[in-house]
C-alpha cells in the first residue's frame, strides 16, 4: 500500500524509504499545518515529519502503513 500523508493517524505506526533510508514511526500528533510529531519507533527520538522530507522526495520515495 503505497498512502497519502493525509490519512495519517494519532497513534498508527508508519514507514518511510526515502533516498535509500527507511524510518518507521508513531504519529504522537497533528498539527493544523499538516505537520506530525512522530516518534522514531527503533530510537524513541521525537521530530517533526517535515524533517524527513526536508530535502524532497527520491525516486524510492515510499510510504506505507505498518
């Protein structure tokens, strides 16, 4: 299943290849700017979505739910 970041959800766990690195992660919150706090699941590190795409998206860009 390749989704959408707008059907994300508080509480869902996710992952995310891009450019070759692949992140799995928990939604902790949405923002009103269609922004989301996740937490790293493998580091616990908290960050922003954004941060991971900051740079765009790769060829291998894919994102699924886990």
């Amino acid at each position: 299943m390749n989704a959408s970041f707008n059907i994300m959800r508080t509480g869902k766990r996710y992952t995310l290849t891009n450019y070759g690195e692949v992140w799995r992660f928990e939604v902790m919150e949405i923002f009103d700017n269609s922004d989301f706090k996740i937490k790293m699941i493998d580091t616990l590190e908290e960050q922003l979505l954004s941060e991971l795409i900051a740079y765009g998206k790769g060829n291998d860009f894919k994102f699924d739910e886990l």
